[in-house]
C-alpha cells in the first residue's frame, strides 16, 4: 500500500499544472451537467404547462378543465377518465371513459367525458397525452407526474380506434351544469 507523500501532495494541490487539469475537468463535467438541465427545461417546457383536472360531476359523466398555460396549441390530444381502486397501499387504474381533441388552443376549456366510476374504494382520475408544438408526445399521469412518450403516438400510445370522432372544449360550462337549490337552513 502506498503511503500519500508530501510530493503526491504537493503535485495534486500546489502544482499550478496538476491543479489546472483537474480544475479543468471539474469545469467541463459540470458545464455539461448544467447544458443537459436548460436542454431538458428547454424540452419540457411547452409540457410542464399543460394540466389537467375534474372539475365536476354529473349523470350524463365528468367534466373535465383542461389548461393549456403555453403560447402555443397541443395537438391529438388524449383525455382519459380512469377509476382508481384504493385497497390498503395499492391501486389500480381502470379506463373509464375518453376523449379525442385534435386541438387545444392556449387558454382554458372544458370536455364532458361519458363515464362511470362510482363504486366502494373507488374514485376518479384524469390523465391526458398531447402531442407539443415541436412533435414531442408526452403524457400527464393520474398523479400529475409528467413524461415523455417514446416511439408512440398519443393515438397509439391511448389506444385510440381510428377513425375516432375528434371533439373540440368548450370554453364556458356554467350553463350546462345542473342547479343544486341552496338550503334554506
């Protein structure tokens, strides 16, 4: 075993050549690590702006908000209900319903999805696949979590049978929910 010198000491921290070589070569590894974070902000940025929600339910299926916070549209978009069954730590996702939007612009609207969720140890989710501005698929899971989709279409990746009736969001709900009287106490 080789004992660490005053030499070995002097070569790595005090030579100004040894020094500038490793200095050197931490500057490189972190610029690369700090180009490979602005080029996947860069990449995700149109998607991170994007969301989804249930915004209410009724008897003819789910409203669903969607946002689409960028300044650009999404296309071949994918909303899906899913029920989420709760049992101890685990659940699972069932499609409930779906709907096809071949546009989003910017902005906020609204789609009523046909589904049916109720049950004990049930509840509601939403998740929806978008095709970005720059051709990206990516998809926004139940949990919000945000990623991109590999090789597939949004139309694949949801298996979506094609031809399918593409819909458009309507931008105001109000009128098509139903009136709950208020409790007169």
């Amino acid at each position: 075993m080789r004992r660490f010198s005053n030499l070995d000491y002097w070569n790595c921290h005090c030579n100004p050549f040894y020094s500038g070589i490793y200095s050197n070569r931490i500057r490189t590894v972190c610029t690369k690590k700090n180009e490979e974070k602005q080029n996947d902000h860069i990449k995700r940025e149109q998607a991170e702006n994007i969301s989804c929600w249930i915004e209410t339910e009724s008897e003819g299926g789910v409203w669903v908000g969607v946002q689409n916070h960028s300044k650009q549209p999404i296309y071949q978009v994918i909303i899906n209900i899913v029920v989420i069954s709760q049992f101890g730590q685990k659940s699972s996702e069932i499609s409930a319903g779906q709907a096809c939007l071949a546009v989003v612009p910017p902005g906020r609207g609204y789609i009523n999805i046909g589904a049916s969720h109720h049950g004990m140890g049930r509840r509601p989710g939403v998740k929806i696949a978008f095709k970005d501005v720059i051709g990206r698929n990516w998809i926004r899971e139940n949990d919000g979590e945000l990623a991109e989709i590999d090789k597939l279409s949004t139309v694949e990746y949801c298996q979506v049978d094609l031809p399918t009736n593409w819909q458009s969001l309507q931008k105001n709900i109000s009128n098509k929910l139903p009136r709950v009287p208020l409790d007169a106490g």
